[in-house]
C-alpha cells in the first residue's frame, strides 16, 4: 500500500524507474495513447530496459529483441500462467483455475490444446474449409441443400433471373435468387460475420436442427459489446462499473450453457475433450464451465477477425500482391474447382496449403503491421536476470516483464521501411525467409504476432489456416473492389497490448460472384 501510494523507492542494479507524478495511473495515459512511440521514446532516454509504472503496476520492458531469449528462457522464474490465469478469470467469470480448489485442471486444460495441433488440426481445418463455404454461400443467397442436380452448368447459376424462374431442375427454387448484382458491406462486417460463424461452427459443431445456430446474431451483437469492454476488464476495472457488461456477459455464458452444448452435433474433439474434463470437476458449476467455453470462442476470434480485416485489405489495395496470390492459389485448385465453388464445396489439404508460400508470406506480413500484442511475464521470486555477457538487472518479486513485440516488428533496422506493406517480405529464393538481423546479429525471435516460447498461442497453426482458407474461398468465389475515395484503413490503438487492433475508420467492400467478371 505504501508504494501504492507514495511510489516506490529505485534501488542499486535495478532498471531505470519511471513513474510518473501520479500514484496508481503512472504513464497509463501516455502508454494507452501510443505504447509503441511512447516505449520508443523510453528506449532512447533509458536504455534497452526499463520499469515503468501502468495502472498500478511495475512494468519491466525489454526493448532490444536480441534479449528476448533471455527472458523468454526463464520460465521457472518468470511465469506467464499466473498472470494469464488471474485475468481470464476475472475476465470471463470463471473461479481462478491455479491454486488448489481444482487439482491437475490446469495441467489438463495445457495438455489439450495439443488436439488444435497434428492429426486433429487436420480435422478441424477440414471443417472450416467447409463451413467457411456455407457462410459465404449465404452472401450469395444460395442456401444449403439448394444445389442444382448432376447436369447443372456453373453459368446455369448467372442467368437472368426470367430465365431460371422457369427451370424446374433446382431444388428449393422457389426459397431464393442468386444475387447477381454488386452488393455493398462494411469490410470489417463482413469479416466479422463471416470468421464469427465459420469458426464458431468448425469448433463447436453444428446446431441439433438446421446448418446454423439460432441465435447466433444475438450471440455475434452480444459478444461485440463484451468485446469492447475487453481491454477494461483485462486491466481490472471491475465488471460492476461496466454497465450493462455483466448482464451481456451471463447472455454469452448462458449460450454455452452445459444442457446446451451437450445437445450440439459435432463439436471438435478439443471441445469435446473439454466437455468431458469438466464434467469431473464438481467444483465447477455450469455456468463456470460456460465461462471456460466462452473463453475459447474469445481466443480464437478475437484475433482472427481483425487479422482477416488486414490480410483481405492489404491485398486488395496491392494489385501486385493481389496478382501473385491469386496465381499461387490457382496453382493448388483446377480451374474447375475454382469455377465451380459457389455451388460445389472445394477441400485444401494441409501439403495444399503448405504450398501457399506466398499468401503465408502476406499474411504474416498484414499480422506484421497489425499486431500489438504483449507478451507478459510475472516475476516469481526477487533475483537478478543476466540479459547478455554484460549486463544484468535486479527484478523484484510480482513485477511484470514484458517484451513489445510491436516495436521489434517496427524496427527499420530488421524490416527495412517497416510501415510499407511488402506481400513478398517473408520469401526468399522460392522458400519462407527466416533469417532477419539486428545490428548485424542474427535474431531468435522476429516475429511474434502469436507470443513467444512455451506460452504461445496454441491455436496459432490453426489460425493460419483457417486465414489462408479464407482468403483463398473469399477470392475464389468473390470479384471484389474497394470503391475509389476511401480514406486508407487506420489502426485502433485504443485495443493496444491485446493482440491484432482492429481497423479505427469504415471502409467499404463491394462484391459479386467471381464469374461475373466481365473478360477483359
Ligand atoms: C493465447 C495470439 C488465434 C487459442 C494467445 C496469445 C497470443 C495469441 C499473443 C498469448 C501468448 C503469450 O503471451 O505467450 C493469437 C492470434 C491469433 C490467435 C494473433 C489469430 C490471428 C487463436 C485461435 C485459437 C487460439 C484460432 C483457438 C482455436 C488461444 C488460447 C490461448 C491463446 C487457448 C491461451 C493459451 C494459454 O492459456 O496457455 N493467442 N491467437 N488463438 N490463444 Fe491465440
């Protein structure tokens, strides 16, 4: 409480301390209003490494990247689950998994995030592969089962609309149109409700009746408004003070409420291995094992989402990038796949997408730009952290480390022009590029959109896919522009230090089936 209040005291072979003049809030403002210019400006005042107080907390930033090892290897003594733990459930209304009201859960919980890897990673991006194709089916209005029979033609579906009303060879005919014209939508919507749901349905599985979920526009509109309190609830602020944040947040819970998702068809098996856990806790109500399911539609598209936003943008304001993706991809699917995949559904094999070394390349380069997340670390005992073979700092117990991995991926120094968006960046003589340098020494660590060492995103094979997918059906199924006179898409730093930031401005999308496409 004394340090709260008063500030603590620096001490002989500590960082330098910076504290601000105000007790508790520190440098929140400054560090909220920019993190990467402020810390960048740190870093030339103080050093590689320094402690600055934000919301109430001291934080240790190690700025140079060529001493992320350092801290990355210190497991024992700096612990990333004791944090994340802490936050997630007060974040998402689950009792704290660590520390003795549930024995081995924690434990169990890390040992089945193996199964969003391997053999059943294969299956879930099958999966996705799929539903991807049925929510973006819907945008065309067609719906599933409505498939034309055996002697269909692809141009059979781009007729005037007189001529089809007299077909009789389609089924469900009279249930819809195909939407033959341009439409317009936000970008980041579209995005949004197509990620949402395709990945909603890949993890969770299908709804007792029908392909989609009923309700899943209230769950979508809901989990927006949880999601725009995030970053409050992350940084403590207690959900009471929110509003209406925890009547939204018991709706969300209440969606995946145990009587429910017990009755949905095919969850994945890391669900359902989930499901099965739980059940052997009778610590754990069902609302509580409500919130553990919640968290994991949180994990895998708070981020997703916004990096879909990116890549899809990003290509579409770089006609060369946009050229040499669109070939790559044409180079793994036949041109009659591709022809026919508004109506027919195409699979991607992993060896498939693995093979799409340039499209990686692009994605990893919009995660590149997009990405703020941090990688935190709470020091476990006092003790000194050797950095290099000269220099080393004393590190007091409950204090965070944090590596910035934004300002590594702003670094001129390692990305050349770094704010440029440079599809190619990560390819190098036909392969994936790995090695990048810092004052002429080669970097452990370059990029860490997916955090770093043992900690990081289990998901992160997954995520990749499933973004590689999406930009693959989206430019197979779809002509799409950005109408002329939009103002470049901007970053919303207000999430900083969360992971991918959405985009701050509207930008829209229009679009038609792809063989609508006039010939040039
Ligand atoms: C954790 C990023 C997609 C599941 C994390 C962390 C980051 C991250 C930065 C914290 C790691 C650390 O601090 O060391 C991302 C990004 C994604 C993405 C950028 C998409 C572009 C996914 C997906 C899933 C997922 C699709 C699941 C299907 C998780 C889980 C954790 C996590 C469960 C917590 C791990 C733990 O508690 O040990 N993610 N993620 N993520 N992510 Fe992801």
């Amino acid at each position: 409480l004394f340090s709260v209040l008063f500030g603590r005291k620096w001490r002989e072979g500590e960082p330098p301390l910076i504290k601000g003049w105000i007790p508790f809030v520190g440098k929140t403002l400054e560090f909220r209003k920019d993190s990467h210019q402020f810390l960048t400006k740190l870093q030339q005042q103080y050093g590689d490494v320094f402690t600055v107080l934000i919301a109430g907390k001291y934080m240790t930033f190690v700025m140079d990247p060529l001493l992320y090892p350092s801290v990355i290897k210190r497991g024992r003594q700096l612990d990333f689950h004791d944090f994340s733990d802490q936050a997630a459930s007060v974040t998402f209304g689950y009792p704290a998994v660590r520390g003795g009201r549930f024995p081995g859960l924690s434990e169990q919980i890390q040992k089945l995030f193996r199964l969003l890897q391997g053999d059943s990673l294969d299956v879930l991006t099958f999966r996705m592969m799929g539903n991807l194709q049925v929510v973006l089916r819907r945008s065309l209005s067609i719906p599933e089962g409505a498939f034309p029979k055996d002697d269909w033609q692809v141009e059979d579906l781009y007729e005037p609309k007189d001529d089809w009303q007299a077909k009789d060879d389609w089924q469900a005919e009279d249930d819809w149109q195909a939407k033959d014209d341009w439409q317009a939508e936000d970008l980041y919507e579209f995005c949004y409700r197509v990620m949402f749901e395709a990945t909603f349905l890949s993890i969770y599985g299908r709804p007792e009746q029908g392909a989609a979920h009923p309700g899943m526009n209230t769950l979508q509109e809901n989990f927006r408004k949880f999601d725009s309190v995030f970053p409050l609830l992350i940084a403590r602020v207690p959900i009471a003070l929110l509003g209406q944040t925890k009547g939204i947040r018991q709706k969300l819970l209440s969606f995946f409420h145990p009587c429910r998702i017990g009755k949905w068809i095919d969850p994945c098996e890391f669900v359902q291995r989930r499901v099965h856990l739980f059940d052997q806790y009778d610590t754990l109500g069902d609302l509580d094992k409500a919130a553990h399911h919640f968290a994991i539609l949180w994990a895998s598209v708070g981020n997703t989402i916004p990096a879909a936003f990116w890549s899809l943008y990003h290509l579409l304001t770089h006609p060369e990038a946009l050229a040499a993706v669109r070939q790559e991809i044409m180079g793994v699917v036949s041109q009659e796949e591709a022809e026919s995949i508004c109506t027919r559904d195409i699979t991607l094999t992993r060896e498939q997408l693995d093979r799409l070394i340039y499209l990686e390349s692009a994605l990893n380069e919009s995660l590149r730009l997009s990405s703020a997340s941090m990688n935190i670390r709470v020091v476990q005992e006092d003790f000194t952290l050797s950095l290099d073979a000269q220099r080393a700092v004393n590190l007091r117990k409950g204090d965070f480390i944090v590596l910035h991995p934004q300002s590594m991926h702003m670094d001129p120094d390692i990305y050349p022009q770094p704010r440029m968006y440079r599809f190619d960046r990560f390819v190098e003589a036909g392969r994936e590029k790995t090695d990048f340098y810092k004052h002429s020494q080669k970097l452990h660590y370059y990029r860490m959109p997916f955090g770093s060492g043992s900690t990081q995103c289990p998901g992160r094979f997954f995520a990749v896919n499933e973004l590689k997918q999406f930009i693959c059906v989206v430019l197979l199924m779809f002509q799409l522009e950005l109408p002329a006179g939009q103002e470049d898409a901007r970053l919303d730093t207000s999430r900083a230090g969360l992971g991918i930031l959405p985009p701050a401005n509207h930008i829209t999308l229009r679009y038609r089936p792809n063989s609508l496409q006039q010939p040039n």
